[in-house]
C-alpha cells in the first residue's frame, strides 16, 4: 500500500463494542494464563522450535508478549541481513503458533528432531489451552540502528528529528503510515513508539529520537505518527507511545541512570505531558488514540508542590502514576481501555535503584514494585544481575511468573488487579485481530512476493520528507550567497571526513557501515560525477572517517615526515641460492600512516566537508579538536559541516569557521542524498530546527511567536448573511451577533503559531475616544476567533476593532457604524491597512567569528564577514491627498484668526506687546484644538464626516478660545497696571 493510500479506519482504545468477548475469555482462563498475559519478555535466538526457551516460556508459562531485539539475534536474516524481515515473519508466525496451537512446525538447525520427537519435551499432560495471540513487540524508531531492530529490508526511514524539522505533520502521518505497513507485514503487532518527548535539554541522549523542542509541535508530529501508523497496519499494529511522562527534561542517558527533574505535575502539564495528551483523551481523531504508554524510569522533585518530597520512579510508583493517571485527558483513556507498558525492568538503572552496589536483583519486588504501580504490561528485558548469563535471567522470569500466580491464590486484591489488567491487554488483543484469534487471521503472509508488495514504492515518500527537512543552520540564505561564491568544479580538490558508524544486524552477521567513509562521495559523484553533470571529479575526491583525522591531529601541528626507506625483511641465517631464471622481487615499501595522508591531502585543498554524527562515538569529537587545533587549515577554504544528528553540538565560535552548516538530522542515504543536493544548490533548505540551537541563537520559544511583518487577516462571519465580500459594507442590526475570526498567524518560521498563542482583539470607540480590549482569545489551528455583539447606542456610533498578537500588531480592521436606537441598522466594513508590509521571514543569526582574515580573489571566504552597515537614508515623506487638504484647512483657519486678531489691534491702537501676543495666542489655540482632534480623543469622531472642514472648524474654534482666554487673562491685568 502506498504511503498516501489511508488503509481502514483504526479503531482506538475505546469502549469494546463487544465488552462481554473479552470477559468470557478470561473466565475460560487458567491461573497460568491470565498471569502470563501481564508479561512482555525478551529472548535469544532468531528460532521458535519446541525445544528453545522462548517455546517453554509460551507453552509452559502462557507468556501474552515478546520483545523482539536484534541485540539478542532474534534478527538476523539466517545469516543474511537483507532477508531480516522475511525470517522476522517466518519466527513471528512460529511464536503465535505456540501461543495459539501449543506446538509448531519451526525446527532447529541444532537438533534436527523431527516435530513428533520434539512434542516429548511438551509437560505431559499438556495444560488446557485458551488461544489467546501473542503480543510481538519491537522498536522501529528510524534512521537506521541503533534504535531499529529490523533495519536492514525495510524502507529507512528517518529519525523523528528529521520529520520535526519539515514541519509538517502529513509527514509525520506518511512515516507513521510506512512503519505500520511493513511492520505488520513481518509478523509486529507492537510498536513500542513513538517517542513524544519534548526534548529541552541537550544533556540526555535522546537526541534526534524527538520531534522537538516545542510541545504542540510535538504534540501535532506525535498525533499524525500515531494515526499513521493505524492506518499504515489497517490497526494490526498496536501503538504504546513513549516515554511516559516525558524524558526531556533529563539531564541522564535514558536506562543508564534514574534521573530526578525538579518539576510539579502542574508544570509538567504544560510542557512533558501535553504531547501525550494529544494522543490521548485530547486526541483529534480516533486513529491518533495510543493503544498505550510506555512508563519510563524517571524520578520528580517537588511533583506534589512539596520541592522536597521526591517520588519513586514514575515507573514504579503508585502514587505518583495514579496522580498522573487521574488528570482528566488520561482518565477517560484509562477507562475506555488503554494499557500501560512498564519500560524495561532490569536496565541498569532499575538496578542501581535497588541496589546501587549492583550485587543483588530483587527481580520478584521490582516485578511487584512495577504492577502495584498500574503497569498493565512488564516488560521483562535484562533481568538479572548486569553481565549474568542468560540463563540466570531466565530463570529470574520463571520465578517471578511462578510467584505471581501463588499471589494470585492467595491474594484476593492482588487477584483483582491482574483481571483489570488481563481484560484491558485482551481487548487490545480483540481490536488488533478483530475478535478472530483463529490462526488464518493471526499468522501473516511470510513469502518474499507478500513481503515485497509491502515495502515497495515507499522511498519516494521519504526523500519528499527529506527535501522540505534539510536545513541551512547557518548562515542566512542572503549571507551563504556572499560566501559561497561558487559551486564545487572539476579541478576542485575535495576532502570529506566521516564520522563512520558500524551495526550488525545479529552477532553472526557480517558488520555494515550503518554511516560509510565514502557515503557522502558516492551520493556526490552519482548526482554530480562524470555520468551525471560533470561538475566533480572523483580523482579530486578523498575520503577518511573521524579516526584518520584525530590521528593527524594527534601528530601535532608540526609536518609528519614520511620514512621513504624500503621495509627491510630479517634475512635467515642461511641464504639460499637464486636460481637464474628468477625473476628478482623488490623490497615492499612502508605503507603511509593515515595522519600523513590527511595531511597531504589537506595542503592544497579547496573543500573540507565534515558529516558529523552525536557526540557518542570513540572519535566523534575530532570535528572540534579539528576547529579548535587547526584554524589556520580551514582559512581560505570552502568549509562545510553536514549534520547527520543532532544540529547543536557545535558552538557559536565553531559555527563561525564554516562556510556553511547544513541540518539532515539523519543518517540514512536519503537525508545524505538531499543533503549533497542542497550543498550543489540543486535543492532550497527548507526546514527549520525543531529544537533550540545555542550556537546561532536560535530560540525555539522565540521562533514560533508571531511573526511582527505579517499583516493579520481579519473576516466577518454573519450568522444570517455570510461573510462580508472583501470591503463592501455588510448591513447588520442591533443585536445581531457576528463572528470575527482572523486569518492564520503566522510565526517566525513562517508556520502557523501553536495553538494557544493569545490574540487581543481590541475596539476603538470612534465617539467616544475609549479604546479597549473586548476578548482575549487563544488560537486554534493558527487562527482566533471571538462572538461580538452589536449593540444600540441612542446617539449612534462608530466603532473600529483590530486584533494583534504577541509583536504582530498590525491587521487588517473593521469598522462598525451604528445607527440610533430608534434605526437599529449597522454597517459593518472591513479596512485593509495601507501600506501592506510584506512579510519576510527574518535570516538565521549567525554568529561573529573570532577572527576574519582578509580574502582574495581567488579564495572563498571562511568566518562570517562583519558586512558594512548601509548608510541611513532620509524616510520619504508621503501625504495622502485628504491629509494635504485637512492641513490647508486648519492653517487657512489659523491664518485668518491670526489676520483678524492683528486688524482689530491695529485699528484700536493698543500696544506693540499685545498686537504680537493676542495673534499668537489665536495660533497656539488653534493648533491645540487641532491636536486634540488628530488624537481622536472624546467628542470628535462626530466630526468625521465633515472631511477637511472639519480640520478648518476645530483649528477656527480653538483660534477664537484662544484670543478670547487672551483677553480674559491678560487685558484686567494690564488695565490694573494702569490704575496704579
């Protein structure tokens, strides 16, 4: 199915429509089997025959779920990589097999029984068998290993960063949609993602697992990725969406170490659980509803508002997870069905938390701990002491199942919490297979043709997320035209260093560079090479990964010399004599070390590419030491710095040195394909960083605020006449109600604002003078809207409302004129503001370098060049054609007071002092009342209407109150003067 085809509509955790199936189901349940149902456990080996662990743990012990985990070779292709999702399929229907039919057809390569010598190692009698499918659970997070168990045959998909960075969530639904498809096509009921954690510190190692850095946005990429994923599988997949209550915040590597975030419930609502709200009770759709959350291992100061109380992790804390369980868009969830997946129960973290010696695992109390907190699911991986043999472990899984069902005889609460949890895993089960367990319906089509129709045609649709994903994080679009001066030619020398990254599918398998040495070269001569353009030469192109450049960077900055001597073989104590037809062989001459390579190639080169990874590898942070150590290498090149992971490892002072830093936040070959293309200008780098970025200053906070260059759009929706034709006045009447609704606000990024953003609408009482704020509003889907009701006023009035948000303060506008009490009509119009500014995206920030050397005419420039400010231009004066007349107006009545103040003192003959000051007081009066009016303060909207006159009647009012409070205050003082 092809990513833009929707599959059937997924039904959510909701309320069974057949609630009794699942009730009779457990009733014909045994001890054993309603236990075995609460555990999701991890196994060895890529088989399922009868006489393996994982066969005695679901036929014996009613095991309800697996892991799958290609750190325990349960992939591996039988040796071959490419064939991962075929014997994936092959053991999947082997393990439903034994949960549905209590045997199965796999055979072992080790002990070649046929399968009735195999049915002797089944406990005689067998124990009655309720046919319940199993759940088969893997992790498909993208972008290649580690954090893929079946990543090679399935379509690479990119990391959630990459998807986040396009912005756009249709994508977030085609990723979901493809990873649903094919997972279910190899046997997968269960995605254990995705990840909807709002990544806020670097500090963690979640890296580009999360969609961002910003809630909604999150909230928005998590919800499509879910409904994807639904639709993808025709809701054969199971969505358990992780990590629950969020692990951004962390400042510790997930499973490595509990870490404690000082945060109350209150805060975390705002922020951690909004994304898992919005698949939730908040859900849009039903396909966007996770079947369930995965509770991680996270510890929280001052949770209950008390700073000093810290909880248990939330894992494995009833009180802590019944509080969050409790908040109202999780409620509803819980009760219509939706299950909760402990993370893993015995990483070291958990281990530590119990014992921070890391001699003794309690697993029977951290399995007890993990289910008294409301964990539905136990997910039972590295249970045991950390380094013990897998056998310990699963001995450790037989004792706790054991354990659980003696509890369960005996203790009548503990008994009722297992059937809550039983009923909620089995109507999961019933909505996946449609209340058919029969194994028609459970087992999937295993050939290569099935296999084949479902992962083909799908790349497309990632290298479309890959072009509106690949970023320019520096510097800004105008300033990378100045600086890249020209595009990489045939006589070009080009060096690229490499973070190389190795997998291996399984322990037999051969190691694959999940990231090549040569992965960005060959993506560069296939697009640009000679069989393409033509514009590289792959005799110009060398290649080494992180390891041969610290290697030269270790060698110090002085030149490494080359011992040319020939390698001088031990020669034996007796020489044997040549014959003389033989042909005589040189001595073999010493191979050059890598450091001396890079530093022959680094001479006369004319660009560096650096495609750097996380900070996780041995030699990762050889792309530092390289711009901190040698800076004097990079001057005078093309220096470019493709980020393959996370885009803020490098600092401002790094930044600084490049040419240009490029964002592909994946490593798989279709983000490095668009990334090269981008480079050669062939694609525009269109995304935006999901994530706040220190080194440029970028603040996600402050990215998706409104845009202040936008002009918002503001509409009028009547409920009897429809919305107002452009600016042709809509008749109204008193009382009716009509709808304001503004257009989408756009932020910095050029996206719509996330919902939430408030905007003011405010009203300006033309009349009266009063301006004031009639609703604050928070947007929804990028835009606002308030109910205004319009109301009479007995001497009739005029009103203008605007709407603004954050620093966008300009808008369009509405005037509402309204008529007497008696009239009841209104007329309502919508003005447009003059000019219109245009809205420009601002450029990225790039930081100031720490030195710029002055450039030549043949060598492209490095730091960021301190360009010139522009020299300050005098603003043009423009006066409308109404304005030039209400001023010709007020000075030709001002003028004319003046005239006649001066011909009345003359012809009365009065002094020289009172023939300047009584015109100059008709003058100051005039321009006071005029300012007045300009101001549009109490009294003057009713002038309006009188055009330029009324400019000449206020300027003459205001003249003649000034000549007559002249008189008033200055003529009884004078004549008092003359008195004395």
């Amino acid at each position: 199915m092809a990513p833009g085809v929707y599959a059937q509509e997924a039904t959510p955790p909701a309320a069974p429509e057949e609630p009794d199936r699942a009730q009779q189901l457990l009733e014909q349940m045994s001890v054993e089997e309603r236990i075995g149902q609460l555990f999701l456990v991890s196994f060895n080996g890529d088989e399922a025959a009868l006489d393996t662990d994982i066969a005695d743990l679901i036929i014996n012990y009613r095991i309800g779920g697996v892991v799958l985990e290609a750190a325990n070779d349960n992939i591996t292709g039988y040796g071959r990589p490419a064939q991962a999702p075929l014997q994936a399929a092959e053991l999947n229907n082997n393990l439903q097999e034994l949960a549905l039919l209590g045997t199965t057809t796999a055979v072992t390569d080790t002990n070649p029984l046929n399968n009735e010598a195999l049915q002797q190692l089944v406990p005689t009698p067998t124990p009655p068998l309720t046919a319940v499918p199993l759940l088969i659970a893997a992790n498909h997070e993208g972008d290649s290993a580690p954090y893929t168990e079946i990543w090679n045959g399935l379509t690479a998909l990119p990391s959630s960063m990459a998807i986040g960075a396009a912005w756009q969530p249709e994508h977030a639904r085609t990723a979901g949609q493809i990873a649903g498809q094919e997972l279910a096509a190899a046997g997968v009921n269960m995605l254990l993602g995705p990840s909807l954690d709002v990544l806020t510190t670097p500090d963690n190692d979640l890296g580009v697992r999360s969609f961002g850095g910003d809630p909604y946005w999150v909230s928005q990429m998590g919800s499509a990725y879910v409904s994807g994923v639904h639709q993808g599988s025709a809701n054969r997949v199971a969505v358990i969406a992780k990590h629950f209550p969020g692990f951004g915040s962390s400042d510790r590597p997930l499973h490595e170490e509990i870490p404690t975030v000082r945060k109350s419930l209150e805060q975390l609502t705002q922020t951690e659980l909004a994304p898992f709200f919005a698949v939730t009770g908040n859900a849009l759709s039903s396909n966007a509803v996770t079947d369930g959350l995965l509770a991680t291992h996270i510890r929280y100061q001052g949770f209950q508002g008390n700073i000093r109380a810290t909880t248990s992790p939330i894992s494995l804390d009833p009180q802590a997870l019944n509080s969050l369980m409790a908040l109202e868009p999780f409620a509803g969830w819980r009760s219509a069905g939706g299950i909760i997946v402990s993370d893993k129960l015995g990483v070291p973290a958990v281990q530590r938390f119990y014992d921070d010696t890391g001699e003794t695992f309690p697993h029977r109390i951290v399995a007890k701990d993990a289910f008294s907190a409301g964990n539905d699911l136990l997910y039972l991986a590295d249970f045991a002491v950390e380094g013990a043999d897998p056998q310990e472990e699963l001995a450790n899984i037989k004792d706790t199942v054991t354990w659980f069902q003696e509890r369960y005889r005996t203790d009548v609460a503990f008994q009722e919490l297992v059937d809550q949890a039983v009923l909620r895993i089995l109507r999961l089960k019933l909505r996946l297979y449609g209340d058919d367990f029969s194994p028609e319906n459970v087992l999937v089509d295993s050939s290569p043709a099935a296999l084949e129709t479902a992962v083909s045609q799908n790349e497309p649709a990632v290298f479309d997320i890959a072009q509106d994903a690949i970023t320019l994080i520096a510097p800004s679009p105008e300033e990378l035209a100045e600086r890249l001066t020209r595009l990489p030619a045939p006589e070009d020398k080009i060096v690229i260093f490499t973070d190389v990254r190795q997998g291996q599918q399984c322990s037999s398998c051969p190691p694959q560079p999940v990231l090549g040495e040569t992965a960005v070269a060959d993506h560069m001569i296939a697009l640009y090479g000679p069989d393409a353009s033509g514009q590289v030469n792959p005799e110009q192109i060398t290649s080494y990964n992180f390891t041969d450049l610290q290697a030269f960077l270790d060698a110090g900055p002085g030149p490494i010399l080359l011992n040319t001597n020939p390698v001088t073989p031990t020669v034996p104590a007796r020489v044997p004599t040549e014959e003389p037809d033989a042909t005589p062989q040189p001595f073999p001459t010493a191979t050059p070390p890598p450091e001396y390579l890079v530093q022959e190639s680094l001479a006369d080169v004319d660009w560096i590419i650096l495609a750097m990874q996380d900070d996780q590898g041995e030699f990762s942070p050889a792309i530092h030491n390289f711009l901190a150590q040698r800076p004097d290498l990079v001057r005078n090149k093309f220096v470019i710095v493709l980020a393959l992971n996370a885009p803020y490892l490098l600092d401002s002072t790094e930044i600084s040195q490049l040419t240009a830093y490029y964002g592909a936040y994946s490593q798989i070959d279709t983000f490095i394909d668009a990334a090269v293309r981008a480079l050669f200008q062939e694609l525009p780098a269109n995304g935006r960083p999901p994530v706040d970025v220190a080194g440029i200053s970028y603040s996600l906070a402050e990215q998706t605020q409104p845009d202040p260059a936008q002009v918002i759009e503001l509409s009028i929706v009547n409920r009897e006449t429809g919305e107002s034709p452009g600016n042709e006045p809509l008749d109204a009447s008193v009382g009716d109600s009509m709808r304001l609704e503004t257009g989408k606000i756009i932020d910095r990024n050029g996206n719509p604002v996330p919902d939430g953003t408030i905007v003011r609408f405010i009203q300006n009482d033309l009349v009266e003078g009063l301006v004031n704020i009639i609703g604050e509003v928070p947007t929804i889907n990028g835009s606002a809207q308030l109910d205004y009701l319009l109301q009479a006023r007995t001497e009739g009035g005029r009103f203008r409302i605007a709407v603004e948000s954050g620093e966008a303060t300009i808008s369009q506008e509405v005037d509402i004129i309204v008529g007497s009490e008696e009239s009841g009509e209104a007329q309502v119009m919508i003005v447009s503001p003059t000019p219109t500014p245009t809205h420009t995206p601002p450029p990225t920030e790039t930081p100031a370098p720490t030195e710029t050397p002055a450039p030549t005419n043949t060598s492209p420039p490095t730091g960021t060049p301190l360009t010139p400010p522009p020299e300050p231009q005098e603003p043009g004066i423009r006066i409308e054609l109404s304005e030039f007349w209400m001023l010709t107006a007020v000075f030709t009545a001002i003028f004319l007071s003046a005239a006649a103040a001066l011909f009345i003192g003359r012809r009365r003959q009065v002094s020289l002092a009172d023939q300047i000051g009584w015109p100059l007081w008709g003058m100051v009066g005039g321009l006071v009342f005029y300012i007045y009016y300009v101001l549009g303060l109490p009294g003057t909207a009713v002038l309006e209407s009188l055009g330029p006159w009324a400019g000449f009647i206020v300027a003459l009012l205001g003249s003649l109150a000034g000549l007559l409070l002249y008189l008033i205050r200055y003529r009884p003082l004078k004549n008092e003067g003359m008195r004395e």
